[in-house]
C-alpha cells in the first residue's frame, strides 16, 4: 500500500512539472526557436509592420537575420503572436495586424509585456500607404511629423450631404465641416522627434528605391495634369504626414476633405502627403508606455512607402482607380526595407555615439492633450496645468 502511494504521488509531482514547462498560451509561428529565457531582451531598434508582406522583407536579409529568435508574446494579435528578434536582441520586429484596433492591442500588448525592456528603444513604424499624388508618388518613402486620425469625425452619407457642405465629414462638436472640433477625445493628432524624423530622412536617402516599368506606366496617367507632375516621376524621399482612418477610402473629393482636416487640426502646420489605418493607435499605447516609464516618444519614427494614389488622374473615376492595378504596391514594399534598413543601421552605427542617450527634440511631442507634458503647437492647448502631465511615478502612487 505505502509503494503504490508513493507511485501516486511521484506521478502528481510529474504531472504538475510537466504543467509547469507548458505554455499557458498557443505558441503558434514559424521559427525553429521559442525563445523561453526569463532575460529581459532590450532592442535597440523595434521594427512595426502591419500585415505579412511588409514584414517578409525584414527576414533573412544580409544585413541581420531577425528570425534567429522568436519570443511569443501573449496579447499579440492571433495570426501573428510572436516578436522576431537578431541573436543578439538589438533589433526586433513584430506584425501588428491591420487597423487600428489591432495596432493599439499588439503594441500595448507588447509595451507591457514582462520580456522587454523599452525603455531605450528606437521605434521604426515601417508600413506602405495610400499617397497624395500633388506631393508624392508610388515607391517613394516618406516620414511624418503629424499623425491625424481623420476618422474621428461625424460622418454623414454623401447622398445626404447638405448643399451647403463640402463634404460628408464634420468635426466632433462642430456644425460644419471648416469647424475645428469642440469634442476631442485625445487620439487626433499625434506629433513625433522632427529632428530624429530629419535624421531617420537622411539615413534613408542612401538606398536606392526600387521601381518597375508597369509602376512608370501607371504614374504616367498623371503627367498631364501640372499639380500632379510629382506622381510621374520615379520614387523619391519626402518629409510630409499621414493621416488615420480604419475606412480605405479612395476618390478626389475625400482627399480634399482630409487635407484640410489636416491643416486645421494641427494648426497649418501639417502636410497630407500618406494615408494608412493604424498609426494613431501604435502612437497612443507608445505615449501611454512614455507615462508608465516604459518607453520614451521621442524615440518614434514614422515611415510609409506609397503603394497606390488616393485619388484618381484626370478622367479616371474614384471607383476605376480604388480597384485600378496600380502597379505600386510591390515596389512600395520593396522600399521599405531599402530605405528601412538604412535607418536602422543608422541607428546602430551611431549608438554611442548620438543615439543612446536619445535625439532631443526640438518641438512639441506627443497627442492634443499634452500628456507626456509641454504645450502642443496644435489644439486647445495643454489639459495638465501649467502643461505638465503627472509623472509616472506620481501616476503610480495615486
């Protein structure tokens, strides 16, 4: 009786040993390596992509390899639940999902995670996006200082649009669409490190973009009408901002309307030149990390390739150029890792030097609420009095 009870109990004590060396969360993906170490990985440089495509550019270069360690962290997105890694942790990638709702869940998720330390980490958002093709063209690589979630608006059907109205979008709080907003929720604008965002721009500007000659074809369509001579010409480099909406929306009218919502919510000083559907959101949970005395936002560098124009050429229809073949959206993710990967070996290259004690900004950082402190250039002003936010550690004490 007492050998069979000793049997019972050595196969309970395996039982809960073996519970213990199981992962408590699905350890999907492709990597050989789960990386199971306890050690805080603290990168120098964290790549954001948003779907698979922009991320398989970054894998298995000559440059680094950054599926040589695979860390699954719970909270990311289903589909993409792991943080791809060099060896030596310096550099980092992860997919965040497309729209803003994955965004602000994968990367908060990733901010709070226990296995990174962020504290000193560079933040390249690296993604493709719709462009303005008055100031830029398919493949060309672009780096914003505003981030504008236009989507934050009232909406009303384009069939019941007042005469009296440009268009269907209305500011929240406003009764007119030229109104700025009386209703701020805190997401609509975001402003990042304009002298890290110059520095990020001359690092690029060392590769050579890619283009195809059905991309030249295509852009062609343009050269006609004189506004729009910048969407004929090869990729280029450009210093100009994007805006945010979870809706793809195409058409001149819609392009009109966001530019000037552009220009009025951040004061005249920003320039629609991208439009994608996430960066508002990876914006929101890095500033909230920059609160908790997790991350800094002075480290963020927004960059998106153009893959496809937001509005039509000159005889083109909104709809024929939505669903058009407009033969970009390969070399835009091309030149994401062209010009990406200058920017992180920038980053590198001048850690001792420039970049470990951080880029220090020369204008306001951070969202319309002045939330990580100062006073926005933008909006009503700082909400915190004297516009200084409560540090994270009297954050933490409340």
């Amino acid at each position: 009786m007492w050998m069979f009870s000793t049997f019972l109990l050595s196969l309970a004590f395996a039982a809960l040993s073996l519970a213990a060396k199981t992962p408590l969360y699905p350890t999907y993906g492709t990597s050989d390596f789960i990386e199971r170490s306890l050690d805080k990985i603290a990168p120098k440089v964290f790549i954001f992509t948003m779907f698979d495509s922009e991320a398989n550019v970054w894998y298995n270069i000559p440059e680094f390899n950054l599926l040589a360690r695979n860390i699954t962290v719970p909270g990311l997105s289903p589909l993409f639940p792991s943080v791809h890694c060099t060896a030596d942790g310096s550099i980092c990638q992860l997919i965040t999902g497309e729209g803003e709702i994955n965004a602000a869940v994968s990367i908060t998720a990733l901010v709070y995670s226990s296995r990174f330390d962020l504290s000193h980490t560079y933040f390249l958002i690296a993604g493709i996006a719709g462009g303005n093709p008055r100031l830029v063209t398919t493949g060309s690589v672009t780096f914003a200082r505003y981030a504008v979630q236009v989507g934050l608006q009232y909406e009303i059907d384009a069939r019941e649009i007042p005469t009296e109205f440009n268009t269907g979008y209305i500011p929240l709080g406003a009764r007119a669409p030229d109104q700025y907003p009386r209703a701020i929720y805190g997401t609509e604008v975001f402003e990042v490190n304009d002298a890290l965002r110059h520095i990020a721009f001359d690092f690029a500007q060392k590769a050579k973009l890619n283009d195809t000659k059905a991309a030249q074809d295509y852009r062609s369509n343009y050269a006609p009408t004189p506004s729009f001579s910048i969407a004929a010409r090869p990729p280029s480099f450009a210093l100009c901002d994007t805006v945010t909406a979870d809706a793809f929306w195409a058409g001149t009218l819609l392009a009109e309307a966001f530019e000037n919502t552009t220009t009025s919510w951040t004061n005249g000083t920003g320039v629609y030149c991208t439009t994608q559907q996430e960066d508002n959101a990876t914006l929101e949970s890095l500033m909230r990390g920059t609160i908790s005395g997790l991350t800094d936002f002075s480290r963020v560098i927004i960059m998106r390739t153009i893959s496809d124009f937001d509005r039509p050429y000159a005889g083109q229809s909104a709809a024929d150029s939505l669903f058009a073949d407009q033969a970009g959206f390969d070399i835009g993710v091309a030149n994401l890792y062209r010009a990406g990967v200058q920017v992180v070996e920038g980053i590198l290259r001048g850690w001792d030097r420039q970049f470990r004690d951080g880029v220090k900004a020369q204008n306001y950082i951070g969202d319309i609420f002045g939330s990580i402190g100062g006073q926005p250039d933008f909006g009503p002003g700082s909400i915190f009095q004297g516009g200084k936010a409560p540090s994270a550690r009297s954050i933490r004490r409340r």
